[in-house]
C-alpha cells in the first residue's frame, strides 16, 4: 500500500505512513518531531546528511526513528533505498537540506518545494526577483561575486544599503554600509576571507530597510511561521522580535502576543502570507517582515521553520508548529490559529558578545541568570577561550535564556535584568 510501511527495516510499524526527514542541523529538535509524528500515528525515517552534524546525531535519530544514511551512497542508491518505504511525506528542517529535500520529492513523486522554484526559495536575490514580479515587494538590490563589482551596485542601489549573503542563515557576514569606501572594504573582507572572516562566493547589496523608531528592548521586525497547500496559505505562528545587536545580530524573540497593534499584526500576517504565495512554497515556511514607517516589508522567507518557533509557541499555548509541519508533509488535515491577545508570553533571549569581541576570556555566575525571575533555563553557548565574532552570525551567542512572563511590561523588565548580570568577559 502506498504510503505506508509494508515491512518492519528498522522497527518501522506495518501500516503506519513513512515520513521522509532529511536531516542537519536545523530549527526543530527530533524529541519534538517524534511528539508530533506519534500523535499523527506515522513513522519517521530520519535521511541523514553526510555532514559531521547529521552523523553524530544517528545514535539519538534512531531512538525516535529509521535511519537512511546518505554517507557513502550515492543520491540515486538512497533513491532506491526510499523508494522500497513507500514514503507518504516529506521534509526538512535545515536550511542548508532544502535543495536535497526537493530532489528527493521529485524523485520519489512527493509533495514538497517545486523543483522549479528551489533556487527562489534559496537564494535571497531570486527572491526578491520574484517578491518584484509578483509584486508583493519591490527593493533594488544587486548581486556581486567579486569586491571589483562594487562600484557598479553601489551606483545602482545607491547607499546606506546592506551587505548579506545570498546563500545563508543566521545573520552572517551582514552588515550596513554607508559609504562608498565602508561598502568596498567590507566586499573586499567577504569575498576573501581575510582576518578570519567567513569567505563567501555570492553576495547582495541591498536597498538598506529602515526599521521605524522602537523602543527598547523590542525589535523593528517581526517574523511569521507559514504553512501552504497550494495557493492555501495561512499563519501558524508569529515571533515577535527584541532589539538587534550590532550589526544585525538576533538576539531572539517571543510570542504568542505582540506590542505590535492587532491591526497590524495582521497586515504582517498578510503580507507574509503573500511572500510564501509567490515563492510556491509547500509545507512550513520562516518569513522575516521589517517595519518601517511606510509599512510592513519583505526581509526575507526561509522554506522551513523559524527558530525557536515551535518552543515559543507550544510554550505560550498558542499554537503547535511541529504537528503542523508533519501534517502538511502527509497531506493530513491541521488547524492554524487568529491573531492572539492575551495569555503567557514564551520569550527565547540571546546573549551575544559585543561587536569587535574576539574570544571569550572567562565565564562566572551563570547562577545569578538562572535565579531571575521569569526565567526557566539558561543555555550556555560558549566557554573560557571560545572565538566569538560577530560575523559568524548566531553561531557566535554565547547564552540562550528561556522562559515566560505575564505581560509586556514584565518581559522588558526581564530583558534589564538578564542585560545587567555580569557573567562573562571577553577580549
């Protein structure tokens, strides 16, 4: 019977539907994708990249699924492999798994990404090529593989502006730029990886979005969670964002009820909403809304769950992300939620070393975050003589402190509080 598992590899269950997880590093845990997937009654096979990650994880995939090991194989022998699960559904969770994700899909006639739409869907600049086409969003931009095109961009973007990659995640290598002379030395430090900066081969220079006057700690952008069947998009989840650190580092966000106005809370909810049309996405997507006194804009739409997402909105009773995304897979029925006003506020804070910190010189009172109120865990990220830098993006934070508050008020009273603890130095 297609769809379902008519033999027992690996433990899988006869008759259960097989759920293809194409995995790396990613933004949902397998604990919580095995949840999701027992309350749906599927079984999960976890197909593992051949990255250093994904390998050290088999162990702890198959305590909650079937492994199928990309190492060693060819894509066409873990076709083969595949095919013989009968595979319903199909997904990923990991940013840098999407394009394998929808080769896979092709192959074996599932529904996911269109083959079509993959590199729009990867690359920030096709993305804005299509938000323009579609008219969903309109911003000049260029795309440059080499320092000795700057001029030319800048001429046409004109400046500030913002300098990001066209392939990536987690803020990398992005930075604002002002100057003609600020534009080319940062160009020229990406594209050749000099002082240990990350090197990157493709690079945007973008209409820089200037985000409306915020208060602190709240952030000028916000990010809403999709999912699509087809032209059927609608909000899971919306994460409400704190402030950026310098340049344009996360430093997290909370949910499941914004100080952003009902009214236009739903007008980011659209507009994302439009953003996912246009790309033809099928499935979860992550959609990164700035805003500006004008209104909301496009930053960006990632084809997969936001960070976070699902931890902030199960904790805030808001909605359930992971149910959603393994339901969409198998074509199952889910339900989204409206615009929330009320209840507990999940918060997800990022602690992140200042801007030119080089290395973590010592760590201390990690107790003292722990024993504020309203926070629940305290994630150490880093240790005594750890690099950190700034343009490695988030694989630079050095905590992550979790946990819920009643209201707005007590939330931006928890952000003073874990901002004034003096737990680490650096250099």
């Amino acid at each position: 019977m297609t769809g379902t598992a008519t033999d027992t590899p690996g433990g899988l269950l006869a008759e259960q539907p097989v759920l293809l997880v194409v995995y790396d590093a990613g933004s949902l845990a397998p604990t919580r994708l095995a949840e999701a997937a027992q309350g749906v009654g599927c079984a999960l096979v976890f197909v593992t990249a051949d990255t250093a990650h994904a390998q050290e994880m088999i162990p702890t995939l198959e305590m909650v699924g079937t492994v199928v090991n990309t190492a060693g194989r060819t894509e066409a022998q873990t076709v083969d492999t595949l095919r013989v699960l009968e595979p319903a559904g199909i997904l990923t969770f990991s940013e840098f798994q999407i394009a394998a994700t929808v080769r896979f899909a092709e192959a074996l006639g599932l529904r996911y990404h269109r083959p079509a739409d993959v590199e729009a869907i990867t690359h920030k600049d096709l993305q804005r090529q299509r938000f323009a086409e579609t008219g969903v969003d309109s911003v000049r931009f260029r795309t440059l593989t080499g320092p000795e095109q700057a001029d030319e961009a800048i001429a046409h973007v004109g400046l500030p502006a913002i300098v990001k990659p066209v392939i990536g995640a987690s803020s990398r290598n992005t930075v604002a730029v002002t100057t003609p002379e600020e534009c080319r030395a940062v160009l020229d430090s990406v594209f050749t990886g000099s002082d240990g900066a990350p090197a990157e081969t493709a690079v945007m220079l973008e209409e820089l979005l200037v985000g409306r006057p915020t208060p602190a700690p709240w952030g000028d952008y916000i990010a809403v969670d999709c999912v699509a069947d087809g032209d059927d998009v609608r909000p899971v989840f919306v994460t409400s964002k704190f402030a950026l650190a310098e340049p344009f580092r996360e430093r997290g966000g909370y949910g499941g009820f914004s100080v952003v106005p009902e009214d236009e809370e739903r007008a980011v909810r659209d507009l994302a909403c439009a953003a996912v049309r246009a790309l033809n996405i099928h499935g979860v997507a992550d959609v990164e809304i700035k805003l500006t006194v004008d209104g909301p804009r496009v930053i960006e739409v990632n084809g997969r769950l936001g960070a976070w997402v699902d931890d902030l909105a199960v904790r805030s009773g808001t909605s359930d992300p992971a149910h959603v995304a393994v339901a969409a897979a198998l074509g199952l029925p889910y339900e989204t939620p409206e615009v929330k006003r009320g209840g507990p506020i999940a918060f997800h804070y990022l602690t992140v070393p200042p801007f030119g910190a080089r290395r973590v010189r010592a760590i201390r009172k990690v107790s003292a975050l722990r024993r504020l109120v309203n926070v629940d865990r305290v994630v150490v990220l880093a240790e005594p003589g750890a690099d950190v830098d700034w343009r490695i993006g988030a694989r630079g934070n050095t905590a992550a402190v979790i946990g819920s508050a009643a209201t707005h008020e007590e939330l931006a009273a928890t952000v003073a509080a874990i901002e004034s603890v003096d737990w680490i130095d650096y250099e």
